[in-house]
C-alpha cells in the first residue's frame, strides 16, 4: 500500500491511499485546483484514475474541493447521511449518480480495498474516521475528535500505518490569543486532540508491525511540529524501543505534500 498527505491542519485536509491499482483520497479541503496540483507535486498523478472520495466530515477545510473533484473527475463521493445532509452547502452540488451513502459504523469493498468507518467525537454531524485495508495490509486514518474513544481505539488495531490528530499544545492554547468560547470548543469532547492525547491513544493502538505514525491536523496558532514530534515521540519511547526500534513517527506538511510512505 501507499500513503501520501496532501494538506494537513486547517488550511485544508486530503490524504491520498493506494493499494494494489485502487487509489482514492480522503477528504479535499481546498480549491481544486489546489489538491489536483498537490497530487501533481508528489508524483500522483492528475487524479483520473481516482476510484473514490471518502469524507470525514462536513467542514470547509475537509469539503471545499469535494464537488468539483467529483463533477469534474467524475469520482463518486462516499459520506455517511449525516455529512451529505451538511456538505453539498459547503462543497456544492453532486450529481446523484456519484452520491454513495456509508454506514457510521460499517464496512465496504472497493475493487481490492475494503474500508470501514468508526465514528468520531467531533461537531459536526455523523463525523468518522476510515481504516483502509488491502490484504493484511492497512492504514488508519482518524483525525477531527476530542476524544480517543474504545470504539476507535478497536477499530485502529493491527495496522501498518496510522494518521492520527495532534491538534494543539496544552499551554500554547490556553496562553494564546484565542477567544476563551474557541479554546474550550477546541479542548472539549467534541473539538480536537491535544499532543498529549494523541499520545496517549497511539499507545493504545501501536503494534509491533507499526511502522509509520503520520501526525496531523496540527494548529499553525496552538502548536508546533518540534512541540508534536518531542511529546508523543516521548510518550511513546519506551514501547517504540522495547517493541517497535523501527517505528517512524512524522509530521504532515501543512500545505504541501508530505513523503511518500509505502507499506
């Protein structure tokens, strides 16, 4: 399998995967323009031979480019009821023939990837994260939640690769400049992971066939990628040393694209 960060934080959002042929991205977040130039950058291609978009949620910075991708690729797009009844207001119209509705908690094939969708705590309605697999290969993404949950905790289990949020410094939000409403939507049950959550959650889920750890959805206002990679490259030491010595643990670029990783 393959992964790429297109974006990352909330500039915008797209991850690109790749299994054997199918490749799809999770979430576009930006212009089209600009995602298609992102693929085009990392060496992905210009998006035609994309089998599916699959969103996480229906906010700006994970929607914007969806319809135009769609209309213009003629790629169907994949949401739970929740994000449909929120998106198009966002993202634009998309024809009906491209419209495919997913279960909060379900899974599905497309061509050789079989995908399932665990829900996420987060404000926006029906919002969830993807495992991506092919074979007994797979990849997690879950970012856009203020809280690592048991289900998803289940759900991330024995993968290759996780993407997972890393949001905010503790002490750079609540010292920063952000209104106080802001700073408690964004530390609270529905908003964002802090580093040290994050942390705390990847040791949930880590295995000894881990190989990469893409941190993501950093806050350019509340945190750093030095202050990201020094906690939870902390948090998790004594298990990456112990049980997992080639364990790789990046930050994705904020507006271009991150490296290829191949698992």
């Amino acid at each position: 399998m393959e992964y790429c960060s297109l974006m990352s934080g909330s500039w915008g959002n797209c991850h690109y995967i790749k299994g054997k042929t199918t490749s799809i991205i999770i979430d576009a977040g930006q212009t089209g323009k600009r995602v298609l130039a992102n693929l085009a950058q990392a060496g992905l291609g210009d998006g035609r031979d994309l089998a599916g978009i699959l969103v996480t949620h229906a906010h700006r910075d994970h929607v914007t480019a969806v319809g135009v991708l769609a209309r213009k690729l003629k790629v169907p797009v994949y949401a739970t009821e929740g994000t449909w009844c929120q998106m198009e207001e966002i993202s634009g119209p998309i024809p009906d023939n491209l419209r495919r509705t997913v279960e909060l908690e379900g899974k599905w094939r497309l061509n050789e990837l079989e995908i399932q969708t665990f829900p996420t705590s987060h404000d926006a309605l029906e919002s969830v994260g993807y495992v991506v697999r092919c074979g007994s290969q797979g990849i997690g993404v879950a970012t856009d939640m203020g809280v690592f949950t048991a289900r998803m905790a289940e759900a991330l289990q024995s993968l290759e690769c996780l993407v997972l949020e890393a949001n905010h410094d503790l002490d750079m939000l609540r010292l920063g400049r952000y209104p106080v409403y802001l700073k408690k939507r964004i530390s609270g049950v529905s908003g964002h992971l802090s580093n040290e959550d994050a942390g705390a959650g990847l040791l949930r889920v880590l295995c000894p066939r881990t190989r990469h750890v893409v941190l993501a959805h950093l806050s350019e206002e509340n945190n750093t990628p030095e202050k990201a990679l020094n906690c939870i490259g902390g948090l998790v030491a004594g298990y990456a040393g112990e049980k997992n010595p080639e364990l790789e643990i990046l930050v994705a670029p904020r507006c271009t694209p991150g490296p290829r990783i191949l698992f």
